[in-house]
C-alpha cells in the first residue's frame, strides 16, 4: 500500500496507564495527541481503584484535564470487590474489573493469588456483561521452573478454566506476548480477546536487555513469539486488538543507578501511538488492517460502536518521536525517542 | 558444614577480564584480594591481543602492577592468526586461544563467523597442546528465532563438531548458563571442559530484568539452566570449574541513561571472589566441593598444579560487600554491592 493519506474510524486505546496527579495532567493530554478519542483506564494506582465511587472520581479528574476523550472505567480485582458492588459499578457505568497477578507488574502487591474466591464476583460480571481484564502471568517461582520468560504460557490454564466456567463472561488476555497465548485466546470462544501493544510488535529479548526504555511486563520475549503477534494481526483476526499498554514512569525511574534499585517496568507510548502502530503494520505489511486493530475490532467486543465525527487523518511523511515530552517538574521519555515515524496526523 | 575456616590450595580463576591502561591498575590488584593467585587473561581489549607481541606486551604491563599473580595469557583468534603465529606462542608461554562469535559480547565486532577457516590454526594448537576458549553464543537472528536466550544452545553443535575433528585438543565451553550446555560437555571427552561464574549460579533472567547491574552475556537464563550448574558443581564433575567472567564496566556504562544507549554488559566478582564462591557453593550444600571448583579441577585441566605456599583461608563471619570501588578517576561496582557475604579471607 502506497497511500499518502490514511483515515481511520475513530481509534480507541483498550489498555492504557494515565496515572495520578500532575503526572497525570501530563500524560492525559497524550491520548488525543496519539490520535484516540477513548481510552481505557487501568486501576493500578495507589491506593488502586477499589471501588465505583473511586472509578467514578478518576474519571471525572481525568475529564478534568481533557473533556475531550471518553473514558472507560475498570475496578481493580480485590477481596473487598463484591457481587453487590459489581451491580452497582455496572449501574454507575464502569465497564471491566482488572485482574492483577501479586506482585507482577506496577503496584500489583495487592493482586490475586487464585481465581475460586472470586468466582461469586465473575458470575455477577457475567449477569451484568461486564468485562474481565487479565494481566496473565503467574509469580516467578524458581521450584517450578516459572520466571518472566514462560509466566505467561503458564498462565493460560487459568485462563481456559475460567471461561470454561463463565462461558458468558466477556474476558480479555491483556498485553499478550507469546505464541501460545495467541493460539490460545484463537482456540477459546467468541467471549474471549485479547490486546496487543505496540511495542510487544517490535521488541524482542535482546532489546529489553541492557536497556531499561524497553523493558516493560509482561517482557518481550523470543522473535517467534513476536511473529505470531505480528501474524494474528496480518491475518486479520477479529478477536485481537490494540491495548497500548502504556506506561509512563519518570525517566530517574527507567535508568538502573544503584544494584539495589532495579528500574521501572514499562513503555511509554500514548503521544504517538496512531502513527506507531500504522508504522509498525505496515513494516509488517498489515497496514490495511490498522483500523481493524485499532478501532474496529476493540470497539465491537466492547460494544462501543465508532460514532461519525472521530476520524483521524494520517499523511505519509518522516516524523522524529521526541525525545522527552514534560510539564513542570513532570517529564517522561517515549518509546523509540529520537527515531523517525513514518507516519503523523494531520487531522483529529 | 559448619566449619569456622576453610583453607584451599592455589585458587585460579580461568577466565577474567583485566582491562587496560588505568583502569587496569585498579582491577588487577582485585584478583589477589579476591584470593586468587593465577588469573587466566582474556585478550578482549581495544585493540584485541592478536599476536604474541601484544600478548606478552600485556601481560608485563599486568605484572608491573601486581607480580604476585601469575598471569596465563590469550590470543583473539582472527583471520591475521596463523599456525606459525601458534607455534610461536607456545613457545612463548602463552596457554590458549579465545574464539569470540561476532558482536555478541564485549569487543567482539571481530569476531568469527564460521570456524573452517581456522582449521588449519586449530590443528597447529592441537600439536602444541593449546586451549580453544569458546565463547559459545551464535549471533541473534530472527529469522531463525535466534535471540539471547537460545544463542548457547544454538552453539553447540559447533563445539560438537570442533570436538569430533579435533579430539585431542583441549577446548574450554567458558561461562556457560544453561543445562543443555552442561548435559553437553559432560557428553564429550575429557579433552572438553566447562567454566562457570559465580554469577550464573546466583541469577536467573529475573534478576537482570530491569536491572543492568546483573546485566551481563551470556545472560542469566532458566531457574532450571541454574539448577544444572550447580548440580553439575554438586556432584564434583572434575571438567567443570570456576572462571569468573569478572567484567568490569564504569557506573556510568551500566547505567541506561537514553533510550539509545544500552548499557554494559558484564558482572564484577573479583575483588570478592574466593568468599563469594564460597558463599553460593554453600547456599546450595556444595562447599566441600570449594576446592575442586576453584583450583583442583581447573588446574588439572590446563596443566598448572598447585605449588605449596599459595593457600588461601577464609573464616565464617558476616561482612558487607563494599558499594564500590575506586582508584583516581576509575571506578567499578561489584556484584551484590551492599549484600553480605558469609565469608572472608583472613590470609593469603
């Protein structure tokens, strides 16, 4: 495809980190900046979001700093959620729970250890349609062989015995990295997604290691595994779409200063996220899928249909990525800074 | 074991990097405060060591800053290596030839690429009882989803076939990080030996994930691969014994400060060594094998027993692993800065 201009339908940003106070006011502005008009918010903040009213206060800090977006609500799987609780988040609008395996990832220390005791709570999800948002990897655990690199294959029996058990319950595999995680939300029903990021369609191993602006969790992993990203999406498959999974952290945060500080996990994508991903399909020669993977296919398992009107517009050109975007004392490094895009919007 | 001194013969460190110019001069006297007396040099400076020249070049320039230490010193093994260049340095002492694979480690862009041109080079080392060192990693490739992880395991088969051409000579697998490594080296004859560093035998991926100060290649890989080198050490396998890797980098070079610098790979043991091997082996109920991993197994391998006098005692105690070290403008952090050791040297 040799196209100069590209419109896609109104992108929507299925897993995205936007975080707390003016770290906050920084990085909400970069949804609408990366060309995406909705976003979906992860509750990993401290304290996390437990319950309505928390999600609901989010929001409307959130809409506070660009009214513009439209935002979607998601609890943070705890003891203290409810089936009760369920019902009245779904009244109140919140679309998904999020479900953190302990210790895993960015203020994850409250996640959970085992699915049982919460299946009161998914069969209240399942009666309300609301989603469920895996971050599916189990805990390392040298006695068994589990450590970063197959902690999410590891996962996937968890995550067939769950929809086996909730057929109904919308479930989506967050951030998926691997081969098996692919053939495995391909084999499952018509209930279960899955997001891809971004960065997980460029990285491998080998430039996480040594190199803090890569490394993010779930890790990139091995290249086949990263083709069968690139594949599921060239192939078109309707049950697999963008979730940026983007993670800011201050860049005092990403750069390993002493041995008994390790760096920050995560990749920070969000202000140019549209033209990422359209430079990355097409290095990949999926370009003609990039409203599928970016708009349509999330927003039809959502049920959030494009409304006319969020069209964004990208032109062919060669775009350098920032090296630092800041606001007051607030600053974070972008993934791929200082490369060249082939791609920017012209219209949003 | 719960003896308060150990004392062990003659330990010999087989594989360390002493750097150059004065940097150098800070790290060379850490081999014998690390309680070793033989330092096997590697020849991976900037130039590399090509030639009998520059080999026993630097290796006075080593004695002039500690004579206490013997020095066994290296080739690079490059296309300007000839069977006469090999004849000339077993005449002149120097015990072996390092094959680094290109671009996979520290200096390396030089590195070799296939090894049938070297046929002829390794038929003169194998008369003049030489060592072959292999780095054993084959350079990333994804089409042949060849990354980080698997590039040690992709590698042997070329030291089967090296083993298998040339039975009689002698070839070290250096610092190897996984149990198909092993599994293979305990396969082949007794001319074929294994090094392993402290470092492998304390970190799984987990713990350089994020955290360049465990950072080094090969990387640390599998809880498993872990488990199999300190089996291997466990059941006192005679052809596998210690060689550090001791590879120093400035702070400044293990810290990622952009996006487009990555840091350095390498781990630093040696001003800590004898007490942190001591340390490990114990951690998993191998320390009556101390001996033999540091000096006996080593030592009979490349033909260098332990003379009287060069004993080394180390008492039980708790002593704290110094932050960093420095000489003038040089500087360098040790592995497991901060953490304490079980053991210390109390004379040497």
């Amino acid at each position: 495809m040799s196209a100069s201009t590209l419109t896609i339908a109104a992108p929507a940003d299925f897993h995205v980190h936007l975080r707390q106070g003016t770290f906050s006011e920084l990085l909400t502005k970069h949804v609408k900046l990366g060309g995406f008009g909705l976003a979906y918010v992860m509750p990993n903040l401290q304290p996390p979001i437990l319950n309505t009213e928390e999600a609901l206060l989010y929001k409307s800090q959130l809409q506070a700093i660009d009214p513009t977006v439209e935002y979607m609500m998601t609890l943070y799987l705890s003891p203290e959620l409810t089936p009760d609780e369920i019902r009245k988040a779904s009244a109140a609008g919140i679309a998904g729970v999020k479900s953190y395996p302990r210790g895993v990832t960015t203020n994850s220390e409250g996640g959970i250890e085992s699915y049982e005791a919460y299946y009161p709570v998914f069969a209240a999800m399942q009666e309300e349609d609301m989603v469920l948002n895996l971050h599916g990897e189990v805990p390392s655990c040298s006695e068994t062989n589990t450590c970063v690199l197959n902690a999410e294959p590891t996962f996937l029996p968890h995550l067939r015995k769950l929809h086996a058990t909730f057929p109904k319950l919308r479930i989506v595999l967050e951030h998926a990295t691997t081969r098996a995680a692919v053939e495995c939300v391909k084999s499952l029903g018509d209930t279960v997604a899955c997001t891809i990021t971004p960065h997980h369609l460029a990285l491998i191993v080998d430039d996480w290691a040594g190199q803090a602006f890569n490394f993010c969790k779930p890790v990139a992993k091995y290249p086949d595994d990263r083709q069968a990203l690139r594949d599921v999406i060239k192939e078109g498959h309707p049950r697999f779409f963008l979730g940026s999974d983007s993670a800011p952290h201050p860049p005092n945060k990403k750069s390993t200063a002493t041995p008994s500080q390790a760096c920050a996990a995560g990749v920070y994508t969000s202000p140019i996220l549209l033209p990422l991903v359209a430079h990355l399909l097409e290095s990949f020669g999926a370009l003609d899928k990039l409203e599928a993977f970016v708009s349509t296919n999330g927003r039809a398992f959502y049920k959030k249909p494009a409304r006319p009107g969020l069209e964004v517009t990208l032109r062919r050109t060669k775009k350098k990525i920032d090296e630092v975007w800041a606001q007051g004392q607030d600053s974070v490094v972008p993934f791929w800074a200082g490369k060249e895009l082939d791609w920017e919007i012209i219209s949003a």
